[in-house]
C-alpha cells in the first residue's frame, strides 16, 4: 500500500473509532448523549465518508482535497468540542433544547407539562462522564486537534512531494 493510500486509510480508521467508542458508551456503557455529542459526531463520519472516497479512487489531487477538506473538517470539530466544554463549565450557554431551561415560565400545570415536553432528556451542561477531570467533550476537542495536526502535517508531506 502506497503512502498515497495510507493516510486516508488511518484517517477513516481513527475517525472510525471515534465514532465506534461512542456508540460502545451509548449502546454498551449506557451514556445517552446530548444534542451536543451527537452533532460533534458528524464530522467524523464526515471524515470516513471523505477518506473512504480518496482510499478507493487513489488519486494524488483527490487525496490531496481530502486532506485539506478532513482539516478544515477537524478544526470545526474541535470548535464544537471546545463549545461543548463551555456549555459544561457553564461559561456560555447552550443550546436551550439541551441545557435545560427550566420551569419558571410555567404558569399552570399544562404550561409545565409542555415546558417538560420540549426539554432534553440528557442535558449538555451536565458532565455525565469524564476521565481524568476531562469529560467526553474535553476528549473530544483533544482528539479533533490531534488528528488536525496530524491531517495537516500529512497534507504538507503529500503536497511537497508532488511539488518535487
């Protein structure tokens, strides 16, 4: 396997299991996820459906698209994660679907009942898991900036390399 064809191939492999560990901890562990973990999902199957594309064409100018769109993909993944970390720490509001708005415009037991109705079951400010004081969010802005930096360190060698 050319180098041409390694690199999406590691890219769809590692988003793939990003994607997989989440649906391990929702389907196996039992963590429901929020408005938010769910949207920060799709630019890894972004990724894969990308990658998976320049894996089976294995053309240069193809991978290097790929390349540089998974980029641009990954920063907004991690813009996500880092907004998600900010609706947990409670320095900026979330979406009020997912952040729970409470019940004080209630003012009769219908009005609660429809304020109950149109709130989230799983709130996006409440950190239902983390590993060493970084909840899932956390993890996955990390993830997202490595696989950036790794993304454009490869674009950079496969761009250098057809400049040659």
């Amino acid at each position: 396997m050319t180098s041409l064809r390694l690199v999406p191939l590691l890219l769809f492999v590692a988003a793939g299991v990003v994607v997989g560990s989440a649906l391990l901890s929702q389907y196996v562990g039992g963590l429901q996820p929020c408005e938010l973990c769910l949207a920060e999902r799709w630019p890894y199957y972004i990724v894969m459906a990308l990658n998976l594309l320049a894996l089976l064409a294995g053309h240069r100018r193809l991978t290097e698209a790929v390349l540089a769109l998974s980029g641009i993909v990954f920063l907004a993944s991690a813009g996500l994660g880092a907004y998600h970390v900010g609706v947990e720490q409670h320095w900026i509001a979330g979406p009020t679907a997912c952040a729970g708005g409470g019940t004080a415009g209630a003012k009769s037991i219908e009005d609660l009942q429809k304020l109950l109705l149109q709130q989230q079951p799983v709130r996006c400010d409440e950190i239902q898991w983390s590993l060493f004081g970084v909840s899932l969010a956390g993890w996955n802005l990390v993830v997202s900036l490595m696989l950036l930096v790794f993304t454009l360190g490869q674009l950079r060698q496969v761009l250098s390399r057809s400049a040659r």
